[in-house]
DNA sequence: TATGAATGAGACTTCATTCAT
DNA sequence: CATGAATGAAGTCTCATTCAT
C-alpha cells in the first residue's frame, strides 16, 4: 500500500531534491542512498517506501532536471515580432537561466555515459531534445514564411541551433575559464543567424 | 628508449587498449580491474605495477583519447587554398573519423560529470580544447585577413564552429534516431560558414 | 462468544488463511507481513492487532495444518470390520485428501529445519505425531487381539504405517515424477500388512 | 581468474564445512555469510572468490551431504548371501551412521521446502533419490529372482524400503522422544520383510 | 617483474515491527 | 479497532587494492 498521495508527493519531491543537490555538488557517482537519507532527514527504508531502487530515484531526478530545462526552452516563442527576435529571446531566456543550467548539468551530464546502454535513459533523453526541437524549429519555419530566412531544412537549422547553445555548454565544462556560456552562445547563435538570413 | 621502457610502454598500452574496449562497451562505470586483469591476459597485481591506481589507469585513457581526437583535428588545415576549404576539410575529417569517435565517446563522455570535480580531469580537457580551438583559430584568422569572412573575433568564430560539431555530437547520445551526425555537423557548419562569410 | 469474539475469530482465520496462500504458493521463506496485509485487505499495523508477531502468525498457520491432516487421520478407524479394513480405509482417506496435503505441504515442511531449534514448533509436531500414532496404535492393537495380526508392539507398528505413509509423501518431494503417492503408500502399506498378518 | 586447484579445493571443503556446522546447528535460515567467514577465518569477500553467491554455496553442500547419506546406502549390498540379508545390511549401515546422518538432517531438511520451488535443489534431490532407489532395486531383484521374496514390483518395494528408513527419520524430528531410530527403522524394515517374503 | 589469493570497507536493499493519529 | 508511514538493524554482495611469494 502506497503512502497518501500528498504525502508521497511531498516526499518524493523532497526526496529528489535531495539527491539533485548531492548529485550537483558531487557528481552522479557519489550519490548515496545513506546521504540521501541523511539530507532528507528521513530513514534508508523510508527512501525505498517512494523508489523502489536507487535507479528509479536517478531517472526521475534526471527527468526533473530535464522538465526544468525544457520550461526555460518552452517557455518562449509565443509572441516575438520576427523569427529572429524569437531566436534572441531563446537565447535570452537560455542565459538569464544559465545559474540553474549549470548548477544542474553534473546531473544530465552524469547520465550521458549511461544512455549508452539504458532504455529508459534513452527514452527520458530521447523525449526531450524531441520536445527541444520541436520548440524551435515553428521559429525556423516562420522565418522561412515570412521571407526573413533562406529556404532551409527547418528541423536542420533548429538543430544547428540546439547544437550550438549545448555545444556551448559542454565546451564550458571542458574548460571554464575559455568559454563565457553567455558570450559564446550569444556569438554563436548570431553568426549561425547570419547564415540563416538572406 | 631501453627495452625495459619499451616492454613498459607497450604493457601500458596494452591496458589501456583493454581498459577502452571495456568503457567503450559498457560506460565507465563498467570498468573494473578484474575484468582489464582478464582481457590483457595479465593479473591484478600486474595493472598496480604499471598503474598507480584505477583513477590514474582512467585518466591515460582519457588521454589518449582525447589525443585521438585531436590527431583528427589537427591533422588538417595546412594546405587549404581558402579558409572556406579548410573548414570544410576540418568537417570532412571529422565525418570521415565519426566511427572511432562514437565508438570512444562513451570514455570522454563518461569523464564530462567527473570533470566537474577532479583536477586532473579538468586539465585534460582543458588543454584539448585549447588545443581544439588553437587548430581552428588560424583559419578563421586567414579568412578574415583574406577578405573571405567578416571582421568576426576569431576565437569567438572558433568556438562557434567546436560547439556545433560538438554539440551535434552530443544531440546525437540524445536521440541517434533524430540526428545524422555527418548530414547535421554538415548542415550547421554550412550555416555558419554563411554567416561568417561577406 | 460476544460478536467481538467472533470478528476477532473471523480476522485470525483470514489472516491463517492469506498467510498459508503464501506459504503453499512460495514456500514459508517467501512469506512477508507486507504481502499477508495484502493479501487479506487489511493494513499491516492490524495483522499486530491479531497476531504478537511473525512467528506467532507462523506457528498458528502450522497449527491449523497440522490440525486438518488429523482431521483425515482420526477421521477413520471406528466403524471398519477389520483391522485390515481399517488401514485400508486410512490409506484412502490419506489418498482421498491427497491434493490437499500435497497442496500444505510447504507448511508443514518448511518447519522442519526449524523444529530442530524452536520449542514451540517441537511441542505443534509432537502433539500432532502423538495423535496421529493415537489414531492408528488401537487399529493394531485390535487386530492383534482378533488374531488377525501377529503379535507385534501395536506402537511400534502404528509408526511403521505412518512412516510408510510420511515417507512416501517425503520422496515424492524428492522427486515427483517418480513417486506416485496414491500408488506408492498402497503397496507400502500392502506390503507392511502382508508381514502383519500372520 | 580462480584460485589454484588445490588451494580452491581446499578453501572451497573448508567453507562447506563452516556453513554445514551453522546449518547443523542453527538451520538454514541461520546461515549467514558473515556467520561463515568468521567460522573460517576467511573474510566474507573471500567467499565469494569460492562461490558465486550464497545460493551457490547452500546448493554445494546440500550436494555434499546428500552424496554422504549415498555413501551410506550404496557402500552395501554386494557381498550378502541373501536378498534379505543384504536389507539388514543396508539397515544396519544406516544404523551405524544414524548419529552422522540427524546430525546432517538440518541441512538436508532445510532444503525441503525449498524444493518446491528451486530446480536446482529439485536436481539435487531427484538424483539422490534415483541412486538411493537405484541401489536397492537390485537387492529386491535379486531377492525375487532366488525365490527369497513374492513376485512383487521390484522398484515398489525399494520404494518402500526407503520409506520406512526416511519416514521414520521424519517421524524422530516430529518427536525424539517418542521415536527411536535404530529400533523403529529396524522394526519397520522387518514387518515389510515380513511382507515380501513367501 | 609478475602473480593471484586475500582483504574489508562500503554499497544497496529488505522487512518485521512500532506508533501517532 | 484500524491505519500506514516510518524505522533501522541486518543481510548480501562488489571491487579497488595489497602483499607474500
């Protein structure tokens, strides 16, 4: 028998948010059941009472993370004048949340290596540049009707896009003190726009 | 070199050959000493001799990975009659290395959440992409001193180019359904060379 | 009995009765007070309500086991013309219940090892051999005085009959394809009789 | 990589022995890895150089008893005059071992509720049967064939040899005080002669 | 240089039991 | 009477590392 919903809503939030924290400080290899009990306040058994395995709490952490990713993409688009005012809105709302972004890549990032292998990681990733995509590329293919861009492959550019502003990023971690995420994906997208324009 | 080094220097290979081949297979996380012991044909004890620690043995394969990597990058660019061709060369490089380099993904890949934490981790990706960016900055720059591309910062165009290819890759672990790794690093980098042009 | 008597004797055969489901099912090592509570609908903290613990719970299970295969063992023997009838008459009662007993068997037997150790379980199966010999010893005891049999220790006679019939159920577990219980107690028995009579 | 032959063989008998000596003296449920590890002196990693899990080493010796009780019973019969000689033979083997075998009971026992369920323990236990009855049909054979015994189903009267001799072993763990082994399975095996006998 | 048997800390997970409501 | 969320001790198993030979 399962806890109230309210309550297992409530732990399985604070539960997760546990974890995330452990895994944004540590990396996904140092998250522990016993620290996550720990940081909860709640007991080991507890912890399986909401996940029934530790895997089960990685991927729905990874699933938040991603979630919260995508309401930053999401969240645009509705109203700009122009394609390219769409775009720089995109990139605007990527870099006003680019704290966040950050704070959270030790966890998608630590999913990476396992996609490889796992189904369900696949999925949730799967899903989600879906989701990215899908977001941007009505943006293209407006621009394309309305004359702004060339006649392009729209899904093409939105995923030139995507690859430049998470291209962006992974350079970030490779090294910090080179890349400034907010520049060089402001650069970036400014000279893919150039090409993408007539 | 005595012979001593030699047979050193081979028996180092030799494990990190195995030690690629397991985190090629299986993700980082899968590499264990027993199973490296196995596939070298050599015991335990033996890796200790010429590996201080698992942790030293996954950095010399991060390494020479990267290095890999970078033979493709930098192993370009020299004759190219025009920066537009060099680029273009980089990308046909890269396009015709795309099997080795997803075959070793998942070992740099595996290293992208550690980098966060560990200096030595951090190094070596620091310096391959400096290195990446350092092979890619003089085309840009010849192209602009050239007149073929606008008065564009150089190392800014760089990144942009790394992150496209990059990030294409990294959209590709995403959902290899969605992303052709050769028709979209093709694409993206297309639509930059449009905006770096006059 | 006042009516909270009988909820109180309605709930405890319920919670027997889930409990044996279990054990017969999966054997006495599967069975968990979370899958008890279940089972019989009600909530794991009211399974304590009725039962002090586990074992408690375990041992009542046994003894209602132990309790039905009397039913079929001194079920018998009064009415029979013959001492020889009267075993015959037990075996078919065995045999006629025998989907029954095989069915419980993992009850009883998963106490075995336990018997060994735990008084409680010793003094459930003493008192269940003591009947068991109790219903048998006066069939021979009988036939001896009629002169139908030799003159032989009715006790040690009476464990003989109930070691061929426990014996032969013990085989069939070891293999079942190869003893055929209804079969397998007949001729034992038959045999058995065959040195009884005189 | 295993260990060494003699080594293995060696630590693998030893360990054995520890978790019998457990069994023996607590029962199955008892058996605890940790528990082995400190009867051996071993550390509880070491034991899974040996065995692959604690199932793995439960199973072995199951095996190993069962192959003792065999010895028992199949290190009879060839020498005896007479098919009922060669019965009281194997009778007074198991009498002479009677002390061996309750001792070993635990474990063998241990296993029955488990056979039910685990075809690996079902293997193990029907091969021990097959044998056990495989030594004694010939005794029964040869018994008819001399005109000793009735013209009965040879393996049926094996069948029932055995039965008495594990019944009343069943029968002793019911109630040691009520059951004698050496008397009862003696006084069991005569009446069943008595029976087969002309 | 090479071995491989041994270690033991530490990880995940289970489950009988309790107790505030 | 009844609930069910919470507990935490206890168990199995893994694996990097060591060391005597």
């Amino acid at each position: 028998m399962s806890p109230r919903a309210d309550v297992t809503e409530q732990r399985t939030a604070q539960i997760i948010a546990a974890a995330s924290e452990i895994v944004a400080d540590n990396g996904l290899d140092a998250l522990r059941m016993d620290e996550v009990a720990e940081r909860t306040g709640l007991s080991k058994g507890t912890l399986y009472l909401y996940f029934r395995s530790k895997h089960d709490l990685s991927l729905a952490m990874l699933e938040r993370v991603l979630q919260r990713e995508l309401d930053t993409v999401e969240g645009i688009s509705a109203t700009a004048a122009t394609a390219e005012h769409a775009l720089r809105e995109f990139v605007d709302a990527v870099i006003r949340d680019i704290q966040m972004i950050t704070r959270l890549m030790p966890i998608s990032y630590g999913f990476l290596s396992i996609a490889f292998r796992n189904r369900q990681v696949q999925r949730a990733l799967k899903k989600y540049l879906r989701r990215y995509i899908d977001s941007l590329t009505p943006i293209i293919r407006s621009g394309i009707e309305s004359g702004e861009f060339q006649e392009v492959d729209p899904e093409e550019a939105a995923i030139a896009v995507a690859a430049v502003v998470e291209g962006t990023m992974l350079l970030w971690i490779y090294d910090r003190s080179m890349i400034d995420p907010a520049r060089h994906i402001r650069s970036g997208i400014e000279h893919l726009l150039g090409g993408l324009k007539q």
